[in-house]
C-alpha cells in the first residue's frame, strides 16, 4: 500500500496524472485502512479490544482479585557439568560427548522457579465482591469513552480524506473552500477527540507553565520559519492566517506529543498524527491559496498518510487501556533545541535565496530567543527539583541501612524497595548474585552474614543491595553495562574466596546475572537479570552471565526437554548410531563407537550436548547409561555372529563410573550376550579423569580386572595429561587431528612424541576427528594404527553399517 501511494505520488508530481487526481490516489489507501481500524475500534465489545500488550484486558473482577503482588524463587536443581570435552570426528560440536556428559555444555535455563502463595481464599472473594461492582463499572465507562473517543477520530480522518478525494470532482475555483472547510471540521473534530483521550490528568501549575513556554517558543519559530519560506510578494490573506493558525496549533500538538511520548506513548501518537494531518491540510490550504500548479498538489500525500495511520495506532493502543509510564526528566531534545534549530534553519533558506532581511522579519525572528531561554531556565528549575527527591530517596534508603552499613553488610532491603529504586532511575543496570554451598550444602548463616558484609564491601558508593531471598541478593548501580560486569567480576571474586570458621573453612559458589535497567519495567529488569543468574548456574556457576533475548527461547526448549526426557527409555524413544574405526594401513574395519541419539515425537531429533544435561539434572544419567550399554552389548554380539570380531566403543559418564555397581552391571550385560570382554572398549574423556582421578582410576581398574579394555578420550597432549598417563590403566588413547600437523619453528609434529610415549606403555593410539586424506596421511607417517572420521565413515545405524561391513573381509583385530 505506501509503495502504491508513494508511486501515484511520483506520478503526479512528475505530471504523468493530474495533481489532484493523483494526490486522491495516493492517501486513498491509507485513509481507508486507517478508518476501518478506528471504525472497529468505535463498534467492538470491551473483551474485543486488545490491550497494550496484545491480549484481551481481564473483565473478571474475581479472578483478578487473587492474583498476588509478589512471589519467591527458589534455585533450580542439579549439578553442573565440568568443561572439557571437544567436537567427536567430523561432527558438529552439538553431537560431541554421544552419552556422556559434554564438556562444553549448551547454555540452557534452568527450571521455572518454584513459586508460592500465601493467600487467605475467603478474604480474596470478600474483597473482590467488595470492589467488584466498582471495578466494572468503571470498565465500562472507560470503554464507552474509548469506543467515542474512536468514532471521533474515525470522522476526523474520514473528513480529511474525502477533503482531498473531492478535488478531483471539484472545480479550480471552489477547491479552496473545499480544503478550508476541511481542515477547519478536521481540526475540530481533533481537538474535540484529543480531549477526550482516556488517562488525561490536569497540569499542575509548573507544568502548566512550562508547556507554555515550550508552545510560544516552537509556535513563534514555526511562524518565522513559514515567513521565511512564503513565496516573495504579496501574501494572500488566507494563506497567512491558516499558516500562523497552523503553526500555533502544530507548536501545540507537538509538545502535547513530546510531552506524554513516556507516561502516554498512545496519546502521544495520536497527538503526532493530528499534527501531521492538520499538516499536511494546512499546505494544501497554503498551495491553493497561491494557485500553485497541480503537480504540487501531491505533496500533500506524504503527511497526510502518516498522520491518519498514527492515529489509528494511538487510538488502538489507548483504547486497549495502556497503562502510564512513570514520570522521567523532560528532555532537552526537541523541546529545547528544535525551536532554534527550525528557526536557524529557516532564516538560512531564506539568507541563501532572499539575500536579505526585513524589519517585520528580523523583529519575528528574534522574538524566538526570550521563550527558548526562560525554558532553559524551567528546565534547570526541574533538574533541580528532580535531583532533590532523588537524593531524599536515596537518604530513605540510606537510613534503612544504617550508619555503619559498608562495615557491617546490608540490612535487608526487601524486593519492594529495589523495585521502587529502580522506578527512580533512567539507566544503569542490575545483577542478581546467587550463593551456592559447595557440594550441595546449603550455606550456613555466619558464612552467610560474612558473603553479605563483603557484597556491600564490594559494591560502589552509590550502588543500593537488597536480598530477594535466603541465598539471593540483588545490587542496583548506575554504572553502565560494561562497568557493571566488571562490577560483577569483582563481587565474584570476593565472595568466593574461603570463609573462615571452627574447625576450617567454607566455600561459596557464586552465580551472577547482569541486566540492564534503561528505564524498562523493573520487574522485567528483575526477570531479565534472574534468568541470566539460572544461565550462569547452568554453565557451571562462578561466572557472570549478561542477559540476551536467546534466554527466553533456551527456557522454554530446557522445559520442553525437561518433560519429554522421563520415560524416554520405556517408550523406545532412544536410538545408537555408530562410527566405524579403520585401521589405517589398509582401510578395514576394526571396531565402533556408539553414538546416542533421542528421536522424540514432539521435539525431533536431540544430540546429547543438550540431552546429557537435562538428564543429569533429572538424575536419568544412569538409566540411559545402562539402555546403552545392553544395546551397544546387544549389537556386538549381533555382528559377532557373523563371524566379524569387532570392538564396541560405549562413552561413559563420571556419575556412571561412581555408581558402586558399575563394574557389576558390565559383567553382567557382557554374560548376557556371550560378548568377550576384550571385545568392549569404555571410553573415557581425558579432563574427566583428571577431576575425580582417585574414583575414576578404581573403576577403570575394576573394569580392567574382568577384561574390558579402556580408552581414554580427547587427550590433549599437555604436560600433565603426559605425566599422568603413566598411571592410568588404558589400552587405546584417542587424539584430534591437531597433533598430526607439523609442530612450531620447524619441529617435529606432537603427535611423534604422543606416538613414542604410547609405544613404550603398551597403548594404541587411535586419530579421531579425520576429514581428509591428508590428515589421514600424516596419522599413517606417525606410526598411529587407527583412525575415526568422515574421511574413513560416516556415522550410521546398525544396518548400514552392516552393509558397509560387507565390502571388506572378516579380521579379528
């Protein structure tokens, strides 16, 4: 439609159609969509309307009547996983990890926090019965008076519409009554409806006057300004009075507009499309007045569009009960500087094509000075006054936390007085700081008091805390989004260092989320900032997490995983791919690794980077663990069948290697399916093993016992990962394809010292990660007997596999 508009506008402007024609075309689709807006807004029911947010506004007096204030939170549950594990061969890092917990774990919300009410249900009905009836019934006077309020506006652009539509139709010499009349009902009916608009509340005394001001300053500079751009000569009488009535009543609607943009954005817009409305009509008035010729006439289209669709938008949003922004500090832009700015500007145009001023003129223009300096001076007034409460506020705030408040840790402030703090600031930002008991312990309370005497201690001057919960704070500064997370870093390092107490000491884990305020809603900042808290716990906890819109799409694909994952396993939802290990020397198939997937009905196929965790977190780990296990077991002994002695690689977690019977359940799955058990390879991965070495090695050692072979998994050639394979009891260990590249200042490649070492103890050494035939090539050249990777075979399922095994002969490896 504006493309259509835009190009009967270029049409008539070009004099490919006539003027008026033209100018009829262009603003006729507009109009049109403007009117059946506010025309269904004037004929819908009050439940028909939607509110400022886009849903239906509650017309139930009872049901609201409950719905609390405030609620709790409670922490979400489960351990994080450590870091660690990279991307497995020729797979994106997302499938990395099979079944076992991923190092590098996807940043997923935790759970919806735990709420709870305490709501007394017989005192809720009597109140709501109480205020029911008031309730309602002044939700139908306000939606009486926004469905008027609509139909006013629908005839005010409704006229200015057929106004221009009639021109064509309408001879040369009665065009200019046409458009007078026009834009004097418009005007009217504008005017009538702006006053009217639901939320107006009465100026006070200085903002009464300082409006003032602001509509003699921008008022006396658009008269000057349209002065200076009449055409030289003789002004007729019509245009000089609708341009100074146009520019008085513009000065009017336009500070209307600035002024209530925040605490009315609804009545701001239709103020705004008035304006342009009025306008745009005023140069059409001014253009017919001058006879200027017809391909001018389009002109007009442009202002004249914007205004009824501004309108309409207003209208909607008003209408749907929109609810008042709180009070902030008048901008200097535009009320300040547009005056001048349109008056500099004018009187430029004009130097540029008169070459001169008159008396009249330089009289006009110089009268713009005095109203642009007494509000200078009102707004210096008003940054006084504001500066005042804020100050009071913030000694209030002081006071509740006593004199001795930095030396001693904060008395509680409470969630209310954050929220009413913030609703006092324009920017800054806030972080939530989580304390966490190292090993599931809940932290004491000394240790408690301690973490709250450094978190004041931490925090700037200026910078208010409150406490939002028995292990939550919360610290609002005014510090900008990067000094905030600096901020942030700081408090993390303090509260994590040791706390003393009787018989040792205690630590703190610490999770912090960091929100920007910028004058948004507080509890939405308080949401905002509480989300990145749960993502920060997610990742591991003792970090800073900033909030970003992906949060919201995580929590809900985290609730998603969180209630299909239980009773995946009993639905048969649970699938095993397998990547085939060649052996180097000649392409033939020695062995598999099982991968897991999930094939769920509702959310399709999910890798285990985002499997894994929600499954620690609903403590399923060792469930899945042992479906894999039976079916890797299963699916050997299928291929053995066949005469094909292959290995079967099965990733394992460290919760799995912790459980008491591990060693146990593997015996007893091998005896199940008569499976040798040199046959079976338990995987490992490499930083795992350096976390928890003294369980880890107890149970590869009892895995060792009964014949199972170990591999150790992403070995990352260090120097402490060299000095502890000594006393690891492994039989394969797999590296990525970075160390078969050649090492730095001409030395040999890494994978030549891995390569030695593993021949002297006895292990193999298996590439994994190979995608082309020159890293397969360098494995060969460093002696390494097996690979893994896309250049060798691709994952699949057990038939395909299968099939791809045929191609080679049966050799016991």
């Amino acid at each position: 439609m504006s493309l259509t508009g835009a190009a009967f506008l270029l049409t008539g402007v070009a004099g490919a159609l006539p003027g008026p024609a033209a100018a009829a075309l262009a603003v006729a689709g507009g109009f049109a969509l403007a009117c059946v807006r506010l025309a269904w807004l004037a004929g819908a029911a009050p439940t028909d309307r939607p509110a400022a947010n886009g849903r239906p506004a509650p017309t139930d007096p009872v049901a609201s009547a409950g719905r609390p204030a405030s609620a709790g939170r409670t922490a979400p549950a489960g351990d994080p996983v450590p870091d660690g594990v990279t991307a497995e061969s020729g797979r994106p890092a997302s499938e990395r990890g099979r079944h076992a917990e991923p190092g590098r774990r996807a940043a997923e919300p935790g759970p919806q926090p735990a709420v709870t009410f305490r709501w007394h249900a017989g005192e809720a009905v009597d109140n709501a019965l109480a205020h029911g009836a008031s309730a309602t019934g002044r939700r139908a006077r306000r939606a009486a008076l926004s469905r008027r309020v609509a139909a006013i506006l629908d005839s005010a652009v409704l006229v200015a519409g057929l106004t221009v539509a009639v021109l064509p139709l309408s001879d040369a010499a009665h065009r200019l009554p046409i458009a007078l009349a026009g834009l004097c009902l418009t005007g009217a009916l504008h005017v009538t409806a702006l006053l009217r608009l639901p939320g107006r509340s009465r100026l006070s005394g200085p903002e009464l006057v300082r409006r003032t001001v602001d509509v003699l300053a921008l008022g006396v500079s658009l008269v000057f300004a349209g002065w200076m751009l009449l055409p030289g000569g003789p002004v007729p009488a019509v245009a000089g009075m609708v341009a100074a009535g146009g520019a008085v009543v513009l000065a009017v609607l336009a500070v209307a507009a600035v002024a209530e943009r925040r605490r009315r954005p609804g009545a701001a817009r239709c103020h705004t499309g008035a304006a342009l409305t009025l306008g745009g009509l005023t140069l059409l008035v001014v253009l017919l007045a001058y006879g200027a010729p017809d391909r001018a006439l389009p002109l007009v289209a442009a202002p004249l569009v914007a205004g009824a669709l501004l309108t309409a938008a207003g209208a909607r949003r008003t209408s749907g009960g929109e609810r008042p922004g709180r009070d902030a500090a008048p901008a200097a832009w535009p009320r300040l500087t547009a005056p001048a700015g349109i008056a500099a500007l004018a009187a430029g145009i004009h130097l540029g094509t008169a070459g001169e001023f008159s008396t009249a003129a330089m009289a006009l223009g110089l009268a713009v000075i005095p109203p642009i300096m007494v509000g200078e001076l009102l707004a210096a007034a008003d940054q006084r006054r504001r500066v005042q409460r804020l100050a009071a506020r913030e000694a209030w705030l002081r006071r509740r936390l006593g004199p001795d408040a930095r030396a001693a840790g904060p008395v509680p402030l409470t969630r209310a007085d954050l929220v009413r703090a913030m609703a006092e600031r324009s920017g800054g930002a806030l972080l939530v700081v989580d304390l966490h008991g190292v090993g599931g312990a809940v932290p004491e309370g000394p240790v408690l008091a301690e973490a709250a005497r450094r978190l004041r201690a931490g925090s700037e001057t200026h910078d208010l805390v409150a406490r939002l919960g028995d292990t939550e704070y919360a610290v609002l500064t005014d510090l900008g989004p990067v000094l905030a997370y600096a901020l942030g870093l700081r408090l993390l390092a303090a509260l994590a260092e040791p706390y003393p107490r009787p018989g040792g000491v205690a630590r703190l884990g610490v999770s912090v989320g960091l929100a920007e305020t910028s004058g948004g809603d507080p509890e939405d900042v308080l949401r905002q900032a509480d989300l990145a808290r749960r993502r920060a716990v997610q990742l591991g906890r003792d970090r800073v997490e900033w909030y970003d819109a992906y949060l919201e799409e995580q929590l809900v694909r985290r609730l998603d995983l969180e209630r299909e994952l239980p009773g995946a396993v009993a639905r048969g939802e649970l699938d095993l791919v397998y990547q085939p290990v060649v052996a180097l020397a000649d392409r033939t198939p020695v062995g598999t690794e099982a991968l897991l997937r999930w094939r769920s009905p509702a959310l399709g196929t999910v890798l285990p980077a985002e499997l894994l965790p929600v499954a620690a977190d609903l403590d399923l780990t060792g469930e899945i663990g042992r479906w894999v296990l039976d079916r890797a077991c299963r699916q050997l002994a299928a291929w053995s069948e066949g005469g094909r002695e292959l290995w079967m690689a099965v990733n394992v977690t460290p919760r799995e290697l912790a459980a008491p019977d591990f060693v146990a359940r593997t015996a007893t799955a091998l005896a199940a399916y008569d499976v040798a058990p040199e046959r079976l390879v338990v995987e490992v991965a490499e930083p795992v093993v350096g976390a928890e070495p003294a369980t880890v090695v107890a149970r590869l050692a009892g895995l060792r016992s009964i014949g199972v072979r170990i591999a150790l998994d992403d070995f990352r050639a260090e120097h402490a990962s060299l000095a502890q394979l000594r006393r690891l009891p492994i039989d394969l260990l797999k590296v990525g394809p970075h160390l078969v590249g050649p090492g730095g200042d001409g030395q040999r490649p890494l994978i030549d010292v891995v390569a030695n070492l593993a021949d002297r103890l006895g292990v193999e050494l298996v590439v994994e990660e190979l995608e082309s035939e020159v890293q397969v090539a360098g494995a060969r050249r460093a002696g390494c007997r097996y690979g893994q990777g896309f250049a060798l075979a691709r994952p699949a399922t057990a038939e395909r596999v299968e099939a791809w095994f045929e191609e080679y002969p049966s050799t016991a490896r």
